[in-house]
C-alpha cells in the first residue's frame, strides 16, 4: 500500500484543477476544511471508496461524510426537513454535518453510507475547499485524513506524516482554523446529537429551539464512528489532572505550566484549534504518560472532552 508518490498541489486554480483530476480519475485526495484536513474522493465511485477504507485502515461499518458546495447541491442527495433546512441556513458553510434521508438514486456509492439509509452531509466553510469542490464539481466523500484510530489532521504535514505513499496527493491550505470535526446531527425521528464537534450544541439548541437527544439516549439514531478507543496517541492520557506525577507529560488548559497548553487564556476556541496539533506534537516528543488539565464541558469543551476521551479509553 505503501508504493504511491504522494503530490502536493498549491491551492491556486492551476493546483487545484491538477488535483480535481485525481478525483476524477478515482485518487485519494487530502484536502484542508475549516475543520480538520480531509481525504477525499469522488462519493459515486466506489472503486474509490474501497481503497480510501483501505488506505485509513478503517473499520466498513464506518460511513462516510460527502462535501459538497451548497445547500442547493446537497438538496439532489438527500431529503431535507423543517428542521435540517433551518439548520444549513444557519450553519451552512460551515462545522455541521447533518444527518439525513438519502434520495433514491441519487448515485451515492453505497460503501459511502455503509448501506444505510442516510447519508451524513457538509458545506465546508474553506476557501481551498470550495475551490477544489467548484473545480471538481462533484460530491466528495472525506473522513479525517488520518490513518483509522489516530489523531485528526489539522496541517497537511500532519497528513503527509502519515499518509505518504497511501494518497495520491495533498493540496495545501495552511491550519484548519476550526480544529475539531464537525458537529453532527441527525434530524429524524428527533434533532440529536450524534458527535460533539466545532459548533456548540447551545448554538444548534437555540437554532431548533429546544434541547437535543443525545446519541445512545432510546429512539435517538447513532453514530457507528463513535468508536471507544479514537484518537489516540501513543502514550497514555489521564484527564482532569490537577496535578503532575514523576514521569507525566502535562497538556495544559489555562494558567498552568505545561509542555504544552491548549489555552494558558482558557480560552475553548484557541484551545480546539490547537488540539490535534498538541496530540501530534506528545507523539513526536515521545510522551509515555500524558495528563490533561480539566476542561469545562461547555460550548466546544464538549467537543474537546470528547476526543480526549477517546484518547484516554482503554486500548
Ligand atoms: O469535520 C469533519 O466532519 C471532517 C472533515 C473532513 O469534514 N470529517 C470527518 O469525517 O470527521 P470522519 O469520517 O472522520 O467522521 C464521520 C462520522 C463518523 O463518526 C460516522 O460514523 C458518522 O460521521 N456518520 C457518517 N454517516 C453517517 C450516517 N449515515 N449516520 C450516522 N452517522 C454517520
Ligand atoms: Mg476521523
């Protein structure tokens, strides 16, 4: 698997339109959202999909999330209710992935969906995004550029770290300003949370005007990616850790000294945005035996508790 030459495409029209012909042609693709870095292919293709599921070293059952530029474009792809409408109005382009009713032939590659009956869907909000979906004019079936069970993406050398000679190219696009993946919600039977991610629950919950089910609560639909152990760096991770121990490394939130902190402001946006880096950054300082300071679990401390979970679960 490991006998590709990996290109790296400047995200100006000449690159981008020489990495659209990758897709074209059925390659594998990473690409820079506002979110992480994704590895993209055409979603009709199914050829294609096989081998992007083998080149993450990804478990099938694991559906996959389609880009595409618009909400107009996403319409030909999948049924939209009141509420999903309200929702890509208010969030579209942007770090929500809904969750939705697939259209009878709507020429979906059913290794995208895994074999369900709905198709996970996004308008990233990136320039080089948009420039390579408009170049390509095509759906783009992408999970994080990262190999199955490791740490997400955000720089395209964190995806060239791990991914070279699987992919048939990057596209370069400087760090994903958002950090952690989207948000993702179901909208049928009723507007659940499936996946913590870059827009906070309050901001959906103040969108559809009441609280969300929560993935796992009964009739609330699941997320077959939530896998237990994601994330993960080499070492292990204690977390809500007020104190070091001989022999820790200290990822720290807010004013605390640290190897590396995510926030010393305990700011939860700067803190996101530097999450995987930090993660990427313990691996290649060979960090053992990881603490992490106490997060709050509001707004994206939700998203970020929730990776660091993962992290943290047993192997
Ligand atoms: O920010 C993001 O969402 C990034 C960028 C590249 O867009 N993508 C991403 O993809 O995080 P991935 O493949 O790492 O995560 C996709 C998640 C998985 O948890 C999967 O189970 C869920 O989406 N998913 C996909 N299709 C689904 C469906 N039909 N129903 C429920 N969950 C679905
Ligand atoms: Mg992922």
């Amino acid at each position: 698997m490991n006998d590709l030459t990996t290109r790296t495409f400047a995200s100006d029209a000449t690159g981008l339109s020489e990495a659209a012909e990758i897709l074209v042609s059925g390659g594998l693709l990473a690409f820079p959202t506002e979110t992480v870095y994704g590895l993209g292919v055409d979603a009709r293709n199914s050829d294609a999909v096989a081998r992007l599921y083998a080149a993450k070293g990804r478990p099938s059952f694991n559906p996959l999330i389609v880009h595409v530029s618009s909400v107009e474009v996403a319409e030909r792809y999948v049924e939209f209710d009141d509420t999903a409408r309200a929702l890509a109005q208010a969030f579209w382009p942007g770090a929500l992935t809904l969750v939705l009713p697939l259209r009878a032939n709507a020429g979906i590659s059913p290794l995208v969906t895994a074999g369900l009956q709905t198709l996970a869907i996004r308008v990233p909000n990136h320039p080089v995004a948009q420039g390579l979906l408009d170049a390509f004019s095509g759906p783009i079936a992408a999970p994080s550029a990262n190999p199955s069970g490791q740490v997400s993406p955000t720089t395209a050398d964190h995806v060239l770290d791990h991914m070279t000679g699987r992919i048939a190219g990057v596209v370069t696009g400087g760090a994903s300003h958002v950090g952690v993946e989207s948000t993702i919600i179901a909208t049928q039977p009723k507007p659940t949370l499936l996946r913590a991610g870059g827009i906070p629950k309050e901001a959906i919950e103040d969108t559809v005007g009441h609280a969300l089910a929560c993935a796992g609560d009964s009739a609330a639909p699941s997320s077959p990616g939530q896998l237990a152990s994601h994330y993960a760096p080499k070492g292990t991770v204690r977390l809500n850790a007020t104190t070091v121990d001989a022999g820790e490394v200290l990822l720290g939130f807010g004013d605390v000294e640290a190897a590396i902190n995510l926030s010393r402001s305990g700011d939860l946006v700067e803190a996101a945005a530097r999450l995987f880096d930090a993660l990427h950054q313990l691996n290649a300082m060979n960090a053992h035996r990881i603490a992490v300071s106490p997060i709050p679990e509001h707004g994206l401390g939700a998203a970020i508790n929730d990776r660091l979970r993962r992290a943290a679960a047993p192997r």
